[in-house]
C-alpha cells in the first residue's frame, strides 16, 4: 500500500484481557517500530525488527508485551492481560534501507476499561 | 529522564507571522535530528530534518537551526499559515546504534490564528 496501515484504529477491552494490533508496512521497507503514545507525551518507543527479527526489544515495558513478523512484513503487537495503564495509542512506522526517516501509521488507539 | 525536551507545551501565532519552535537535547550521541507534525486523529508526518555535520536546513518556508554546543535546535515556520496548526515533535537518533530508533520530545501545540 501507500503508507503504513494499522488496526483497528480503535480498540476498547476490559482489564485482563489480551489484546492485538497489527501493523502493514510500507512495501519494500526492512525496518519496522511500534511506538506508544500516552496522552500528552511524545512516542515512546517499544520494539525495532529489521526483516523478521527483533533487533531492539529494550523499550517494551514487562513481558506482557510481545511483538512479531514472522515473514519480514506485517508484524502483530500483542498485550496479555491488559492493564489501565496500556491505555494510549500504539503506532507503527516502517523505514526503508540507508534511509532515515521513519514513516508512521495512524495509530491504533487502545482503551482498557 | 528526558533526553529530548521541547519546554513549550503550547504557541500561539498570527498568521503571516514566523513560528519558533524550539527543542533541548541531553545525549551527546544524537547526531541526526528530525521534526514531525502531527494532526489531531492521524499518524506523525516527517516535515524536516537535519545532520549534525550541518548548523541549517530549510525547505520552503521551514528551516531547522542546529546548535550543538549548546545541544538546543529550532524550527523557524515563516510565514505561517493556519494549516500549520499542528502539535509539533522533535525527535533525535545516533546512527551509531545502527537503529535509527527516534527519541521523541513531549511536542509543542502551535496554534496559528487567521
């Protein structure tokens, strides 16, 4: 596609329960982040793949968050057991090789009841 | 511990007038500075960006300073427009961890007013 698409765009869940958000990356684009926006802050970073390896996992908060790219394209963030605290909005964004800027999806907005 | 600050939550400007929007950095190894804008609703959208082997960038009507003595850049908007109304991000990486993972400020709402 043209841009990097993310769903659902909107997801409320109850505390406890687990949650996954998916990320379609630029086309051709190796790199790829999810980020976590909380209300009046900047993105915080969480996790980089390069193909279909996690190469920087250190901005995941516990290890209820778990993300994946099995095949190098679309990756799935996933929560167990989801807390208030997850509450915020997740993006993703894909980079192409040698390149430096990121490009960002529209966010998935995640509410946790 | 911030690394990257952006210590105007908000600016307010006239239309036609320069918008200065400014942005402190703590980590020496940040030597790639970037700024996005972003909508109410929609993903950051990269605007401009700057090397730290450069003191200035412009494109169009924005321009980024670098000042890495004092490790403070701006984006100067001028002139501005009121579809420049955005929350504005600075975000820095260092291309020596190969990541080019950003480091994002807490973002600077410019409202400009017709």
């Amino acid at each position: 596609g043209a841009g990097v698409s993310q769903t659902p765009s909107n997801k409320v869940t109850e505390k406890g329960k687990y949650v996954e958000l998916r990320c379609d990356p630029i086309s051709g684009h190796t790199a790829l982040y999810w980020y976590r926006q909380s209300l009046g802050q900047g993105p915080e970073f969480l996790i980089y793949f390069q193909g279909t390896g996690a190469a920087d996992d250190s901005g995941l908060p516990n290890d209820r968050f778990f993300a994946v790219r099995p095949e190098g394209s679309v990756s799935t963030l996933k929560i167990q057991r989801t807390e208030r605290g997850d509450s915020a909005v997740y993006l993703c964004a894909s980079r192409e090789s040698g390149a430096n800027v990121l490009t960002f999806g529209a966010g998935s907005r995640l509410t946790v009841l | 511990d911030q690394q990257v600050k952006q210590n105007s939550p908000s600016l307010s400007v006239q239309e036609g007038r320069i918008s200065i929007l400014n942005c402190d950095y703590t980590n020496s190894m940040f030597d790639y500075f970037l700024w996005y804008k972003k909508y109410p609703a929609e993903g950051p959208t990269f605007l401009i960006s700057i090397s730290s082997i450069k003191d200035k960038n412009e494109d169009g009507r924005f321009t980024v300073f670098l000042n890495k003595s004092a490790k403070h850049l701006s984006l100067h908007i001028v002139p501005s427009q009121p579809g420049d109304s955005a929350v504005y991000f600075c975000a820095a990486s260092a291309s020596g961890a190969g990541s080019y993972q950003l480091t994002f400020g807490k973002g600077t709402k410019l409202s400009v007013i017709p």
